[in-house]
C-alpha cells in the first residue's frame, strides 16, 4: 500500500481494514463550491477510491475568498474540470468522474446510482429535497452541510434507516423564508470548517470508525465558538417515495412570470422590444452578461426601480434566478400592472441551454 497514507495506518481503531475500505468506495460529492472545495481535497488526500463531481458552474472572481482550489487566472472556467486537473495531482490513484452539469430530476438517479455515498455540498433547497428523494429511491445515505454566515449545520441522512432530511425539514420553504448567500454574506473559512466535518462524516460513515451524525443535526456557531446537537425523529413516512418530483423549484408567495432562455432568445431574435436587468453584481456581471442588458444590482434596485421607463416590459436576469424572482416581486409590488419577467434559472440556465449566445464578456 502506498506510504501516503502511513499517518492515517498508525491510528489505533483504523489501520488497514479501515483504509482498504476506502480505497474501494465510491462517493458522489454535489457542488464543487464553497463546502465541496474541502470535502473534495480531503478525501481525495486520504484515499477514496473513486470520487464523482457533480457541478455545472464556472469560477467566479467572488467565489476566491472561499473556494481556495481555485485561481484568480482560472476564472470564468468550469469548476469541475479545474478541480479534476488539481486534485489528480494531489493524488494520481483516485479515479474522478466529472459532470459538468447540475443535478436536475431527470439525471439525478442516472448519475447517482453507481456511488455508495452522497455529499451534498449544494448551497440550495432545490437540490438538498432532490438528492434527500434519490437518496431514499437508490437506498443510499448522504452527508448534509448547510451554512448561513457565522453558522454551519451537519448531519447523516437516510443511513440504515435513520432520518432523512424530509425529517428535519418536511416541507420546502418559500422564498421569502430563504436567506441568499449573495446578500447575506458569508464569512470565507465557515463553508472551509462544515465542509471539512463534512468528510469526517463520510469517513466514519464508510469506515464505520467512530459514531456517527445520523440520527442527530450538528450546529455550529463559529463566531461564538460554540456547538450543539440536536436529536432527529425518523419518520417511516418519509421513506414512502415511489418517484422523484418532476420540479423541485422553490414556491414563491408572490405570482412572478418567468420567460425561459430559449423564449428569450426567441424573443430578440424578433425584435422584440423590451428592458433586460441584470441584477447581479458588477464582478459578476463583467465575467458574462446578455447583449443590451443594464446592470441593476439587487443591493441598489430599489432605489433605482422610479428610474426605469414603464412603457417597455421589464425581463430580470441573474445567475440562478433567485435574485432575479426578488427584483421582478419589487417591481410587481410597485406596479401590479407591468409587464415584467424573471428568466427562469438565471445565466446558468442560458449558458447550460445556449452557451454564448448573446453573452458579452
């Protein structure tokens, strides 16, 4: 065995056994992002056999203060294919697979079948609902993290029938109960910290060293230092799903029309007159945005919302659609009459379905 992993073999409980059984399973990590980063540098280091990414976004300049595999130069690139090139490196025996993409209910079985364990390192409830419900169709656990500024949240779900996360959370939130990160801040060593419990977990959870987070929901408080552990209820019901939701996009409690990329494009390529927002942020805006498309920033849209000509109807755009949803409801709350849109899924929908098309960088 290679002497790479000589510190992990002296430990008293791990040894061989312990580090054999890594060296032949499969983990699916979801996100390459701020709780990926670490999730994926450890347990590549310490020797998982074979690790798949799943992540269709490119690094942004706003992603560095936190997602430390990456590089100032690398920006604009896919974080999958970065990552891959690094971490093979870091260690040449592990087998990567890479998927491009995000995790959607029409791939996420097909994707997800072939692995032991999942590790959700996603930043949203969309995908935390979606990978809880393949998780319970293919019979596999999964390690949840979850961050909000100074905070983090871990846990084990769906393990030898434990709670899932519909056990913690049963219902999904509505938008307005959801904190954006992009707006709320985070600081850039917490998503380092959760994610790094993260792969603890996955390690006793393959291994079978130590006990486990199932059963319980670890908080933590880094700006206090402090930490508890809240006990989880499985609740048998939630073991009962037959098939994956068609959509698992978040509810909004204000109605907001939403134009798809393809109907947009659709609807440029007709002349069609209209006022394209861009309610990124500046750094984000100049890594890629639409042709004619103003930057509005969601942090100064309200005060700028009186400026805008009302004869035109109105499309909102950012990089998922969240922050784009909140603009479109603040123009709707301003004028329940005008003709305003979100793009559903943001830039990353347009990219992911048009590529550059349009795009100006």
């Amino acid at each position: 065995m290679d002497n790479r992993y000589n510190r992990q073999l002296q430990l008293p409980g791990f040894g061989a056994e312990a580090q054999q059984k890594l060296s032949k399973a499969r983990v699916l990590v979801v996100g390459a992002g701020g709780l990926g980063v670490p999730v994926l540098q450890y347990l590549v280091g310490m020797g998982i056999g074979t690790l798949g990414m799943v992540d269709g976004d490119h690094i942004s300049l706003t992603n560095l203060h936190r997602q430390v595999l990456y590089s100032t130069l690398e920006v604009g690139q896919l974080k999958v294919e970065v990552a891959a090139q690094k971490l093979a490196q870091l260690n040449p025996e592990i087998r990567l697979n890479s998927y491009p993409t995000h995790l959607t209910p029409q791939n996420a079985l097909e994707i997800m079948e072939g692995y032991d364990l999942i590790i959700d390192a996603t930043d949203n409830f969309e995908a935390r609902y979606l990978i809880n419900d393949a998780c319970v169709l293919l019979g596999k656990p999964f390690v949840y993290g979850a961050l909000h500024q100074y905070e983090g949240q871990v846990s084990v779900f769906n393990l030898e029938g434990g709670p899932t996360y519909r056990c913690l959370y049963p219902t999904t939130p509505s938008a307005q109960e959801i904190p954006d990160c992009n707006t709320a801040g985070v600081l850039g060593v917490v998503p380092g910290l959760v994610g790094l419990q993260q792969a603890l977990e996955a390690v006793k959870v393959l291994t079978g060293i130590g006990k486990s987070l199932s059963g319980y929901l670890l908080m933590l408080d880094y700006l206090n230092q402090s930490q508890y552990k809240i006990k989880l209820k499985a609740n048998p019901d939630n073991q009962c799903i037959t098939s994956l939701q068609d959509s698992y996009a978040v509810a909004s409690c204000t109605t907001v029309p939403e134009v798809t990329a393809a109907e947009l494009y659709e609807w440029v390529g007709n002349g069609k007159k209209m006022l394209l927002l861009d309610v990124r942020e500046q750094d984000e805006y100049v890594q890629g945005h639409l042709q004619k498309s103003l930057l509005t920033p969601l942090s100064v849209f309200r005060n700028q919302m009186e400026h805008l000509p009302q004869h035109l109807p109105i499309i909102t755009i950012c990089q998922k659609g969240s922050r784009s949803r909140k603009a479109a409801e603040m123009l709707l709350e301003n004028e329940a009459a005008a003709e305003v849109y979100s793009l559903a899924g943001g830039m990353e929908a347009w990219q992911t379905q048009l590529r550059n098309k349009l795009v100006v960088k």
